[in-house]
C-alpha cells in the first residue's frame, strides 16, 4: 500500500505579503474577430495506382463513378462489368481547411484523403476532384484537387496530398458589421446604432467569463475612447463577445483600427483556477490557484491525504502503514494544491489514466476547488 499526504500550516499572521505583478496580455492574445475562422471545403474523388487494395467490384459507387469518369475522358464503357476487374481504384472524401485569413485565387491547400471502402491508400494519386463549400447553401466551385497521396500515421487508409488544392476563387473574411445586422441578429443595446459599424471580438473559450469580458472591453474604452472622439467605444454583451465601434473617420482604413484594438494591453487579474484534461494527447494543464480541501482518496493500492494541520491542536492523522512516502511543500508555506498533488504523483509513476480518476474522485467530492474541462 502506498501513501500520499498533502498538508499545511494555517499561519494567523503573516510579516510580509509578496505581491507579484498582474501579468499584461494584449487583447489579441485572449480574442479573435467574429467572422474570421476556418472554412472547409470537401468533395469525393478517385485514387488510381493502389496495389490490389482498392475498393474491388463489390463496391458498386466506386465502379460507376470511374466508369463516369473514363466516359468524360473519351473512354465510354458499355457496363459496370467492364470494370469490375479493377482493384487499383478507390473512391474517397477529400477535405480542405481555407485558413481563418481567408484565400485567393491560385493559393494552395493541403488536402487530407480519406478511404471509403479500399484497404490501403499507400502509393496512390488522386484525380482531379472538384471541391466545394461545406454548407451546400453556398453554391460554386471553389477548388481543385489532386496529386500523390502520403500515407499518415499508422493508418492506411487516411492520407495527406500536400499542396494539393488550387484554389479556383478568392474567399475574403468579412469582420465588419452594420448596427442594423447586429441588431437583427438579436444583439438589443441602446448603444449600438443602426448606422454604425462594429467588430465584435470573441474571447477564447479559456479565458471566456463576465469579469475578462468586462476587462476587455474597459481596456479597450480607456485606450481608444479618446482616438475614436465618443464616450464609449466598447461594450461586452455577454461573457464571451465584445462588440467595438469602428469610428466613421476609421471606415477607410479598418486594418490600422483593428490593429490598435489588438495591441491593447489588459492586467491579466483573475486568473481562473482550472485543471484542464486532455485525454488523446495524455496531458493535465493547471493554471490558477487549484487549491485541495481535506481529502482522503483509495485509488488501485494508492492512497491520498489531504489535510490541513493547523498550529494549534493538530488533527488526529489517520493511521497507516507507510511504505512509499512523498512530502510536499517542506516549509508548509501554501495550501494543497494540484500542481503539488500531481508532482507527486509522477514521482510515484502512477499511470496518466489514474491521475484523472484521482482529480476527477476529488473533484466529484467537492474538495478541488478549481473549474475542470476537458479537450481533445
């Protein structure tokens, strides 16, 4: 049996208070632009020259779109027989992500390829395969792609063309709104006018909340307000979204605007607690003041103390037996913590998949004072 415990002193009075700066961030670093993201565009295509792993003639899509496709070419076939011999072809999806600048015209993406029925995509090329926007509400062709397919990862049946896709028109990113669409949208405050014009910046999910939100936005009244001749030029209209006006003196020149907005500096104040989980990469990211309350917790032959040993009367510790000890925090200068707790728990080599029991049996018993999440 293995024992873990976190303790601490409770100090009544304390001589000196070491107060550490607020660290500065800039607005850009915690927002991006409303309108300004990633857009997909996808399609189904062909991939020749497979070694015997194409989809074969049972995979009935795949014999007629390639029939189709000889047909196009001056090559017509008589039936779906012609070329059920075929076991180099396969029919796949093909995505491409256009990047939250947006493209133009004769720009390259890369192009991820994935089977739909072959066995291996390993030495194929995919043809020419039209691409076109994700929501079929917007209609167009918006690319091309094809070229030699590289197998990624340890799966064959997934794989990247690099530099496949051309792109066949401009996409341009839009950030700027009227009042009238804001409004429209649903977005009800006097302040914002119906002839106006705004950017509404969106905060990270990591750092979204009422108290950034409010920051932000007073951050960036203080810095421009002045420059922009009103008496507000931002507003936060709920915990995620600040809307800022564009001043008409500035509407010719939007790009020097934003970029003020961008760089202004705001006093990183409340840094929430947050343990942050991400399963698929095997990681634990803790920010913020993660505190434990008193605990105990039986994990898989492990077991976890916490406790806060006062400087009066001390609590009755539990007995045990102890075999493997790690002491945390030797001059007793801080309460438990989960940097400590985890410290601690690689020391000991116990598995990633039990240090997340661990957190979330803590957590369930309401002793992590800290907001969790998970990614990935």
């Amino acid at each position: 049996m293995r024992h873990l415990r976190l303790t601490t002193m409770l100090f009544t009075a304390m001589a000196t208070i070491a107060c550490a700066q607020a660290p500065i961030a800039r607005v850009g670093d915690v927002t991006r632009l409303q309108g300004q993201g990633t857009n997909q565009l996808m399609g189904f295509g062909l991939v020749t020259g497979l070694a015997g792993t194409g989809d074969g003639s049972s995979f009935v899509p795949t014999m007629r779109a390639l029939a189709a496709t000889m047909e196009q070419f001056g090559s017509p076939v008589q039936s779906l027989d012609d070329v059920a011999a075929s076991k180099n072809t396969a029919i796949v999806m093909v995505e491409a992500v256009i990047p939250s600048h947006g493209a133009r015209e004769g720009d390259t993406l890369d192009l991820r390829v994935t089977a739909v029925a072959a066995k291996s995509l390993e030495g194929g090329q995919l043809l020419s395969t039209p691409l076109v926007y994700h929501d079929r509400a917007v209609e167009g062709l918006f690319a091309f792609g094809q070229g030699k397919i590289e197998i990624d990862g340890s799966t064959k049946t997934t794989g990247v063309v690099r530099g496949g896709a051309r792109m066949e028109r401009d996409v341009f990113i839009n950030v700027i709104a009227h009042g009238c669409d804001l409004i429209d949208a649903g977005i009800k405050n006097p302040w914002i006018e119906r002839s106006g014009t705004y950017i509404t910046l969106v905060l990270d999910d990591a750092h979204a909340g009422w108290s950034m939100a409010a920051s932000v936005a007073q951050a960036v009244d203080k810095e421009l307000s002045v420059s922009a001749d009103v008496e507000r030029v931002a507003m936060a209209i709920d915990s995620k979204n600040i809307v800022v006006l564009l001043p008409a003196h500035q509407r010719g020149d939007p790009a020097s605007w934003i970029r003020d907005v961008e760089r202004t500096p705001i006093l990183m104040e409340s840094n929430e607690a947050r343990v942050t989980i991400n399963r698929s990469a095997g990681t634990i990211v803790v920010s913020g003041d993660t505190r434990l309350s008193p605990v105990i917790v039986s994990q898989l032959g492990l077991t976890i103390t916490v406790a806060n040993e006062k400087a009066e009367n001390p609590m009755q510790e539990p007995p045990f037996v102890q075999q493997d000890f790690v002491p945390l925090d030797l001059e007793r200068q801080r309460p438990p913590n989960v940097r400590d707790l985890l410290e601690a728990l690689n020391q000991l080599k116990v598995p990633f998949a039990d240090r997340v029991s661990i957190l979330e049996e803590i957590h369930r018993a309401g002793k992590l004072h800290a907001r969790l999440m998970y990614e990935g």
